[in-house]
C-alpha cells in the first residue's frame, strides 16, 4: 500500500479554521428561524436535516456564485460545446494541494492519483469520485476537496480519473469505480478503514458502486459522504423546477443533457445509474451535504429520507443559498472549508465507534 513520494504542491490560500464558537463565524445567526431563511418548505420530511449554522452566503460565496451564473451557466449544451464547458469547468475548481500533501499518479491497473498527508493514519484511506456530470473534471480539477480531506483526516486519498461522457458512457465510469475498489482491496487496504466521498455525479457514482458492491457480494466502505450528489438521471426532483432561477451552477436543460450523454441506451431509471431508485438498505453509514438553492437539492433530501426508512443510518446537513458542490471552492471560500472539516470530523467519529 505504501507509495513512494510523489509531486508536492503548496496552495497559498490559507485554510478556514471552522473551529471555535458558531456564532462567531462570519455570516452565522443561531438565533434565527433558520428553517424560514432555508427557504425549505412544508413538503421536507419533518426532522430530516440538520441547517448549517451559516444562514447568509459569504461575500466569497456571492462573488463565486457570480462568477458561474457568467461564465458556465449561460452555455449552450451540445457535443460540439463540450471542450469548451470541459475548459471552463476546469477552470473554475482547478487547485493547488496543501503544504505537506504530495501527489502521486497512478496510471495501471486504474487512472488517478493519490494525495498523501505528512503524517497518515496508518491503514486508513479515502476512495474519491469527482463531479462534473459524468462528462467533465478530473483529480486534478477536484483537489481542493481531496487536498483537504487527506490533510484532516491523516489518511491516503486516491482520486480516481474515470473515463468520462460521451466518449465512455455508461457503464464506463462505473467499471472504472468498480476496478478502483477491487484494486484497493487486493492491495491489501481492509474495507472497514476505507472511507468513500464523492461531489455531484461523482456523489451518485459512489452511491452506484456501493450498491454494485452489495449485488457482487463485495465489502463495503466503512462510511461514505456525498456531496450535492446527482442521483437521479431522470431529473424528477421538484427542486428542478422550484430553483430554476436560484442555481448558480447549470440550468434543467444542461442537467438533463448530461443525463442523456451518461446513460447512453440505456434508461436513466436504471438502479446503478440513478441509485436513488435503488435499494438502500444495507449500506453504511451515509453523510450528506446539499445547498436549498440548487438544482439536486432533493436528490439528497429523497436520498435521507428513503435510506433512513431503509434503516441507512444517515445525516443530511442542508446549507443556505450557496452554489452546487461548494467544497470544490475550498480555500476560496470559507463554508466550502467548514464544510469539509465538518465531513472530516464526522468521518473520524465513525471510525472511533
């Protein structure tokens, strides 16, 4: 399992401190009717979601929102404009690594990287799938996010390049997660001290390999958190609709583009490409973070809800009127920083039970 040191980056934006007083924190009051300020309706499952305690978006958060109502948007969605929202994607959410995180590429048997703290927890490790709708990102637009969680958790983090839409549609991404697993396995990595994560599409992905895993008789993760995860192709949550004018990231039309680029000839409804369909008992421990004002905001609350009836142990966090898969902006923005320390913690507390 060990690997030898690869490349070191330096990020020079510092890390936001999410410790301390929530009061404290810029853009914090407890006080509120954060359920009011959520915007959340009637129709969410009383008792469901815990409301960050952030309940006015940071002046980072604004710009940030700004910036991709500009720039990804207002794009045109077609094969032909796909290097381009490739390019701009990349753009937005590519980073450095920390001090004293080092990447390794690994090209064989599976693409990807590895992110290594200084110090790691011994035997512990992270599987990561990146966003990006199964048609753009990479590792290397994704390591704010794994930069980070290598750094607070101590442990190795392998990011995996899986092969993308529409060159490689379904199953493609999901054999390359499957190939990932089982190469962890066989390298000697115990599934019990493997945490799994992924952001958007590859929030859904890590959701469809879990459930892959239980229809192979494979092991599971000790844990798994999602991030604003897309896990229903058939874009039938009511947030579609409702937060058509509040999602900074991407319109119904771009979502359901991407959609159809994935699954291919096959039906989005499919268990193992929209795993919300699917069944959910039997999984570990699941953490889950959305934002009210986007587009997959109900992925995740029908996610809760229908595991938790599964007998799922998960928490849903809902954070207010921030942009889809926020920690991508980690180091930029200071509840991308709150949020990955929040799913740090909650991972660590997993482990020592």
């Amino acid at each position: 399992m060990a690997a030898a040191a690869g490349e070191s980056s330096v990020m020079t934006d510092p890390m936001y401190d999410s410790g301390g007083d929530p009061a404290s924190r810029p853009g914090t009051d407890l006080q509120s009717d954060v359920t009011s300020a959520a915007g959340i309706s009637a129709r969410m499952p009383p008792g469901s979601a815990e409301f960050a305690p952030w309940t006015t978006p940071s002046l980072q958060a604004r710009l940030i929102a700004r910036g991709l109502r500009r720039l990804i948007k207002p794009r045109r969605v077609g094969r032909a404009d796909l290097p381009l929202i490739r390019v701009l994607m990349a753009a937005m959410t590519r980073s450095r690594p920390l001090p004293g995180v080092t990447v390794e590429r690994v090209k064989a048997p599976v693409h990807g990287e590895w992110l290594r703290p200084r110090q790691p927890r011994r035997g512990r490790a992270l599987l990561y799938l990146h966003g990006g709708g199964y048609m753009a990102g990479s590792p290397r637009t994704h390591r704010a996010i794994t930069a980070r969680l290598a750094h607070r958790l101590g442990a190795a983090v392998f990011a995996l390049d899986y092969r993308l839409a529409p060159e490689h549609p379904y199953p493609a991404a999901l054999e390359d997660a499957l190939t990932a697993w089982r190469w962890l396995l066989d390298d000697g990595w115990r599934p019990d001290r493997i945490w799994l994560a992924g952001d958007s599409a590859g929030g859904g992905l890590a959701l469809a390999l879990m459930l892959a895993c239980k229809q192979q008789n494979l092991p599971l993760p000790a844990a798994a958190a999602l991030f604003s995860p897309w896990t229903d192709l058939t874009c039938s949550g009511a947030a579609i609709t409702e937060n058509a004018g509040r999602c900074a990231w991407f319109t119904a039309q771009q979502l359901d583009f991407a959609a159809r680029l994935y699954a291919d000839r096959h039906t989005p409804g499919d268990p193992l490409i929209s795993p919300l369909l699917g069944d959910l008992s039997g999984l570990p421990p699941l953490l889950l973070h959305v934002s009210d004002s986007e587009l997959l905001r109900d992925d995740s609350l029908r996610l809760e809800a229908k595991a938790r009836a599964a007998g799922t142990s998960v928490r849903l966090r809902l954070w207010h009127g921030l942009p889809h898969a926020w920690p991508n902006f980690a180091g930029l923005m200071p509840e991308g920083d709150a949020c990955l320390e929040d799913t740090a913690s909650a991972l660590l507390a997993l482990s020592a039970n």
